[in-house]
C-alpha cells in the first residue's frame, strides 16, 4: 500500500507532463491552423471583381446561423465568393496540404533533406498516369474526375517502387541518398518525356493533358474537391498512424529494428500513403513544384523534427502556401491566369533560400 | 568522426611522375620541332586550327555579306513592289515573301508544296488545287486535299521536300526557323507568315494567284471576300445596340484569343468586347473570376467538339448567372472557320456576326 502512496505524485508528474507535451506539440498547430483560417479569409475578400473585403465577410456572416447582417449584394458577388471563390481556395488548400504532407513523409523515410514528391520523379510518375487516363478512353472528360488519380496513383508508386529499389543499398535496406536523387532525378525527366511523347503524337485529344500539366485551379469545383478528398484522407492516415515510427526511422534502420520496428513493412506503408496523397494532388490540380520540398523544411526549421509536429504543422503550411499562391497567380496579371507553380517556385524558392541562410548563421 | 577524417583528406596515393622526364620530353620535343622544321613549320597544330579558324571566318564574312546584300535588294525590291502586287501576270515574277527574302518563279508554279493549311485552303479556292503535290497534316480541306502527299507542319524534313522535287514551296509562322534551311538546300521557299487580319488573307489570295497563274480566279474570289466583309461591317454600323461582349472560348479552363490575335482583330472588327481584354500574353488563360465579372452576353464554344456545350456552361459553377447562359446565347463554333487564314474565313466572319447580332442577320 505504500505503493499506491508512492504512485499518486509521479502519476500527477506525468499527467502534467502529457499535458505539457500535448500543449508543445498542439502549440504550433493552432498556430498554423489560425494561420490557415487568416489566409483563407484574405483569400476570399481578393480576386478579379472588386468586392469590398467588408461586404464579403459580412457575406459570410450571413451564412452563419441566427446571423443577420442585411446586407444585400449583387447575385454576380454571391456566385463569385462562394461558387468562385471558396472551391477555389479549398482546393489550393488540399493540394497543399496533400503536397507538403506527403513530401514531409518522404523526408523522413528516406532520411533525405532533398526527397520530395517533384525531386523523386513521384510527380512526374504521377502526372504521366493522369495524362494516360485523359487519352485513354475510359476518361470521362477533363472536369469529371473518373479514372484519372487512379492512374496517377499507379504512376506515383511505380516511380517511388523504382526510386526506392534503384537505391536501396545491398545489405539492411537502407537508401543511398546520392542514388535516390539521381534516380528520381531520372525517373523524372523519362516520365515527363513519355508525357510530352504522347502529348506530340496523339494530336488533338491530347489537348487537356496540356491544361491539366500546366496545373492550377481555375476550374476547382466541389464535387471535384470531394471526390478526391478520401483518397486524401486514407493516405494521409496511413502515414499519420506511423507518425511515432517516422521519428524512430530516423536513427539506423538497424537500431529501429533493434526497437522493435519493423522497418521494411513499415517504410513500405507510409511510402505507399504518401504516394496515395501525393499522387491525389496532382490528379487534383496537376504538377505543382516546390511545396513539398520547401513546407516541411520551412516547418522543421522553425518547430524542430518531431515528425508527429512536422506532419500536423505541414498541413497547415502547405495549405496556407499554396493559397498564398493561388492568390498571386489569379490576381497578379488580371484578367489572366498565371500558372499556380510559376508562383510557388519564384516565391518559394528565395523564401527556402533564405531560411537556408539564417539556419546556418544560426549554426555559426 | 575523428577515425574516418583523416583517411578523407589523403588520397590514395599515386605514383608522381619523374620531374626530369618531364624535361627530357620537352627537350626532345623542342629538338623534334627543330628538326622538322620544314614539315611542322607548315602544318603545326596550332597553325592548322589558325587556318580552320581563319576559312571559317571568310565562310562567315562571306554569308553575312550575301545576306546583307539580300537586305538590301530585298528592301529595294520592296520599296517597288509590295507583297501580293499583282501588276500584270507575266513571268519571271519577283516579290518579296514575310522575311523579307525575294522570291523568283521563272514560270507559274506547278509542282507546289504547301506547309500552310491557309494556303492549301487558298491554292485550291482558286483552281490551283492540281498544281499543289504535298501539303501538311493539317491541310484538310477540301476534301481533295486527302489525295495529297504529306509534309511534317511543325518539324518539317528538308530531304523530305527535295525528294518530292517541287518548284515552290510555302511555309507559314510554324516553319519560320526552317525556312532558311530549305533555300539554303535549294528549295524555292516562300515564307507567308499567318496574316494579323481579313486584309492579309485577301493579300495572299491575290499572290497565290499571281504565282500560279490563276490571276482572274484569284482576284475574282479576293473582290468577292472584300465585297462580303464590308457588307457586314456595314449592317453592323447599322445597329444602335450596345457592344456585345464576348468569351472566345479555346478550352473549358478558359484559354481564349487576346485582343491581339487575329480573332481578337476580328471580334474588333465585329464592334464586340472582348472579355480577354487588358491580358498580356496573345492566348491567355483567364480566370473564371474575372470572366463572370465581365458578364459576357455571348460565348463562342470552339471546344465544342471536346464536348463542351450550352448545358456543360451553364453547368460550371458561378456561370448560372451569366448573361450568355442566362439568354441562352452559348454557341458551338467550328475553329477551322475562323483560326485559318483561308478562303472560309469569311463564313466565319460572316458565322460570328450573326451570332453576335442575331437581330440584325436573319
């Protein structure tokens, strides 16, 4: 019975300490959740129609329950703030968040600072499958979603399969880091030219793979967003159940083994689910650059290498930055679209640059 | 760390070479020189790369000269005749193509290869149809074009061309970089670039008549396209509506014609808005956003055969309040009418005229 004695303090202890971790890992994901909200707002309240950013949040209030601001606005601004608008920055939302989840994933199960979805030939697997669904003809046309993230998923695990085949190393199963990248790099630019090969020999029909490859989101739409939301989310479990082990991956494979990890089943899964939302994403909004390679970074500079963290915080940053993104592309050259990847690498690439820079007088 | 940083900096190591050997060579090199002389004096390598320097350089002044007096008699031959001047029909005739190249036919041309689905529409509106041997892929109207040998459009072969043995030869916008490479092979090359508008397609009419020989058929179908466009341009001056405002619409992600393309130019002509207005790039991508904020009163479908129809319109989201879906006036419209620079480009003028004034073309 002096047990029980003893235990009641160090079961206090503990629970203060769970809830101090909680609050530390939960901190910077309300952080980027309010982020992410900011964004959205200001999002919604800039476009080609010039709509008083007060007139669209009291729209919105509108819309809330047991709200009544009486306001009365054009019908012309109702359709574009919500029919506009709002599918437009949810699906820069789940294509940045897919994005920067999946890279994020990567990162860790390839201990590589450089994998991600664009450098691992991923995207371009994915974006040669979702070209073969457009030509093929069981595509139902290019606003249909039909069998296009399927296909893009199938390309998506062909080029991580060979990436991570072609690299793994004799004995143990680790991945050479210089061979990854060369791989991909490769498998990248044999993809990218099977698509542009069937873009020049399939003449016209081909013309949407053109659209969709450029990427963007001019053409979001709701049922789209929703149908390819629970390929989002089934991926993006099966890689957040493994969270805990993606931080034990880290070490050697050996000594993860040696925790009881069993690591080739495992890498295989989260590989597997990655490529799932990785792939989702470009089915969704084509290949976007960068947002994988640069969110998780800019998230593990700033909140440390918790990878139960790093994931949570890179849904949020991907989503903020991508909507960011969309903003400049739709608004920058109006009435024109600028290609949403365009501005994700010349934004993107000074701003990882420039955390680089600081890292490292950090270090100094 | 520590262990493994000191192997990393040593390489491994390798045998030095003798430094005096290395003098031995050179001595007997510079004896080897001095002996012969007489043989390496004239042909050392140095010497020789001097010389393949120096031929290729001529070769350069030499091409660069020709050019310049190319440039030169080009800009004479055009100051006293312009393209598609058609003073009398005899031959030699002389005139000077988009590049500002002079071109000669000795005698009409007989044997003519065509790189412009334009052009082969031109050659056959004006009877010169079996005077054409090969056209591009994308020269398919009219239906005797099917008959036709085939030509790359966008990469074509030079030896494909010589093969065919033609005396003319016509390229567009899409061959511009090839263009030299074929009169460098010998090829009798006219470069006719797309025309910016109706007014440069009647120009070519008038040319390839006059290259052919078809003079009277040419000018006849020249006056009678110039009589159909001012026809319009006048019932249009007509009407005392506001200007309608148009989406051309390329692709359902709408891509459309800036103002500055030769739909653009005819939609101008047309008295229309066009909703691309204010875009910087000649086929931009507009945002739906800013389309539905333009309201147009009538969108033209060139993508119809992609499956886009009034009912896929009205379906997008947003659109349902737009005026064109709202008074129904989402139209199918055959691209080939309207993007090429051809004989059929009055139907289309004539097509988007009445589709845009319904009150006013019955």
């Amino acid at each position: 019975m002096t047990r029980t004695g003893a235990t009641a303090p160090w079961r206090a202890i503990r629970l203060r300490a769970a809830v101090a971790a909680a609050t530390r890992s939960l901190r910077p994901a309300g952080a980027g959740a309010i982020l992410l909200l900011a964004v959205a707002l200001l999002a919604l309240t800039i476009g080609a129609a010039d709509i008083p950013a007060g007139t669209v949040l009291k729209m919105l209030l509108d819309k809330l329950p047991f709200v009544e601001t009486g306001t009365t606005v054009p019908d012309t601004w109702d359709r574009i703030v919500f029919e506009i608008r709002l599918p437009r920055i949810a699906a820069a939302a789940c294509v940045g968040a897919a994005l920067a989840y999946s890279g994020a994933a990567y990162q860790g199960v390839f201990r590589n600072p450089l994998a991600g979805p664009f450098l691992l030939g991923i995207a371009s697997g994915a974006g040669l499958g979702a070209a073969i669904a457009i030509v093929s003809p069981l595509a139902i046309n290019s606003y249909g979603f039909g069998w296009v993230p399927v296909f893009a998923f199938v390309g998506a695990l062909i080029a991580v399969s060979l990436a991570y085949f072609l690299a793994r190393t004799g004995s143990g199963g680790g991945v050479s880091s210089t061979t990854l990248i060369l791989a991909g790099v490769a498998l990248s630019a044999i993809f990218s030219a099977i698509t542009s090969f069937i873009l020049l020999s399939g003449g016209e029909q081909t013309r949407p793979i053109f659209s969709f490859l450029f990427g963007g989101f001019n053409t979001a739409n709701w049922p789209r967003i929703l149908a390819g939301l629970p390929y989002l989310v089934v991926g993006g479990l099966g890689v957040a159940v493994h969270a805990r082990v993606l931080n034990v991956l880290q070490l050697d494979d050996e000594q993860a083994a040696q925790l009881g990890v069993n690591v080739t089943r495992t890498k295989l899964i989260i590989l597997t689910s990655a490529s799932l939302v990785a792939a989702t994403a470009v089915a969704m909004a084509g290949i976007i650059g960068f947002v994988g390679l640069i969110v998780p970074h800019a998230v593990r500079l700033v909140f440390g290498v918790d990878y139960r963290r790093l994931l949570l915080v890179s849904i949020f940053g991907g989503a903020s930055f991508v909507i960011l993104a969309d903003i400049i592309s739709r608004t920058l050259l109006d009435p024109q679209e600028i290609p949403v990847g365009i501005v994700t690498a010349i934004v993107g690439g000074p701003f990882f640059l420039y955390l680089l820079a600081s890292r490292r007088v950090d270090h100094a | 760390m520590t262990r493994h940083t000191p192997h990393c900096q040593s390489p491994p190591k390798l045998p030095r070479p003798p430094r005096e050997g290395v003098f031995k060579y050179l001595r007997a090199r510079d004896a080897r020189i001095q002996k012969d002389s007489a043989v390496l004096a004239r042909f050392p390598l140095s010497r020789l790369l001097t010389l393949g320097l120096l031929i290729l350089a001529a070769t350069a002044l030499i091409a660069a000269a020709c050019s310049d007096d190319d440039d030169d008699s080009a800009s004479q031959a055009q100051s006293d005749q312009t393209v598609g001047s058609t003073a009398d029909a005899a031959f030699p005739f002389t005139f000077t193509d988009s590049a500002d190249v002079e071109v000669t036919l000795q005698a009409p041309a007989r044997r003519i290869v065509s790189y412009s689905p334009g052009a082969t529409e031109i050659l056959f509106a004006i009877g010169a149809g079996d005077q054409v041997i090969a056209a591009d892929e994308f020269s398919d109207f009219p239906a005797a074009t099917k008959a036709l040998e085939r030509v790359a459009y966008s990469d074509p072969d030079p030896e494909r061309a010589l093969t065919l043995d033609p005396d003319f030869l016509i390229m567009t916008s899409r061959q511009v970089e090839q263009a030299p490479q074929f009169r460098r092979a010998g090829l009798n090359v006219a470069l006719l670039l797309e025309p910016e508008s109706l007014d440069g397609v009647i120009e070519n009419i008038r040319l390839l008549g006059r290259v052919t020989g078809n003079v009277d058929q040419a000018n006849a179908l020249a006056d009678d396209m110039r009589t159909r466009i001012d026809a319009v341009i006048a019932t249009i001056s007509g009407s005392d509506d506001a200007a309608p405002v148009v989406l051309y619409e390329l692709t359902n992600d709408l891509y459309t014609a800036g103002p500055d393309t030769f739909i653009g130019g005819m939609l101008t002509l047309l008295g229309a808005r066009n909703v691309a207005q204010g875009a910087t790039s000649p086929f931009p991508q507009l945002t739906a956003e800013a389309v539905i904020d333009a309201d147009p009163n009538v969108v033209l479908l060139t993508d119809a055969e992609f499956g886009e129809s009034f009912e896929t319109v009205a379906a997008r989201p947003g659109w349902s309040g737009v005026s064109a879906v709202v008074d129904q006036r989402v139209f199918p419209l055959d691209p080939d009418l309207v993007n090429r620079p051809g004989p059929r480009i009055v139907d289309g003028f004539e097509t988007m005229a009445a589709l845009l004034y319904p009150d006013l073309f019955e």
